[in-house]
C-alpha cells in the first residue's frame, strides 16, 4: 500500500502496491492555513480494513507539518475528530 499527495487535486490516494486506487481523502483550500476535508472514500471491496483512518492520518500529518487547521466536512472524519480530540485536536476546528 502506498499513499500519494496529489497536491494539485486538493487529495490524498491510496493506492496498491500495483497501482490500483483502493480511496481518497479529499479536500479544499481555504487559505494557507485552513482546509476544509470534504469527502474520504473507500472502494466497498476493501471497507472496514482502516483504510480510511490512514488517509486521514496522512492528511492529518501534512497539515501539521505545514502548520494548516482542518474544518471536517466529511461525516467520517466530523466523527474521527469528535471521537478522539487527543489525537486530532491540535487541528480540528469543529463547528
């Protein structure tokens, strides 16, 4: 597995060793330091393995290297966020 920033589409892809996309955490810019994360899909064939947890988790780690707060659009990463404040609250902004 391996995921891939593609900066210019405001995502990040998780992908198989062999290239197929297995899902996306997607995102939109709000300013150079606030994103709103809008959606985080999985292909159904691999749901329920924690493929969503490590999207996010890499969306998580480039936004606190680049020092960028995250408003949760997406129902899944709303509930991430609420659901571990330890983890996700040095970024979160919850409504």
């Amino acid at each position: 597995m391996k995921i891939e920033h593609k900066e210019n589409l405001d995502r990040f892809l998780l992908k198989t060793d062999e290239g197929e996309k297995i899902g996306e955490i997607e995102y939109r810019v709000a300013n150079d330091s606030l994103i709103y994360v809008t959606r985080t899909e999985v292909s159904p064939e691999h749901g329920g393995k924690g493929y969503a947890g490590l999207l996010l988790d890499a969306l998580v780690e480039w936004a606190r290297k680049n020092n960028i707060k995250a408003v949760p659009i997406c129902s899944y990463v709303v509930r991430a966020f609420e659901k571990n404040p330890d983890k996700y609250g040095d970024i979160a902004i919850l409504k």
